[in-house]
C-alpha cells in the first residue's frame, strides 16, 4: 500500500482539509491520491454542496 497527503484547496486557494490517501499498488499517480481526497471532501459534509465544484487537491511533497 502506498500512502500520499493530499490538501484539498477551496477556490480561494485556502487548504480546507488535509487527508493522508492509502491506495494499493507503488505506481499510482499523484491525480488518483487527488481523487480521492475530493471524493472524501465532498462526502465528510464539512464544505457546502455549491462549493464542491471549486475545489482541488494537491498532494504533498
């Protein structure tokens, strides 16, 4: 299992959650890590529905 912090960013450019995403298999690519951390952003209910289309995730180096 690999693992990978992920920021997810509002449209303000403010981090509001950070989440540490474990996926299966060494060779998955910074935009699945990203992914998922949108998809556990817009299902945690902590941002408002109307602002889930303007949210992105950057992994952590």
């Amino acid at each position: 299992m690999a693992r990978q912090l992920v920021e997810v960013i509002d449209r303000h450019g403010h981090v509001v959650h950070s989440y540490t995403v474990e996926l299966e298999g060494a060779d998955c690519v910074e935009a699945e890590y990203e992914e998922v951390a949108l998809v556990f952003a817009e299902n945690h209910g902590v941002i408002p529905k109307t602002e889930h289309i303007h949210l992105r995730a950057r992994c952590v180096k």
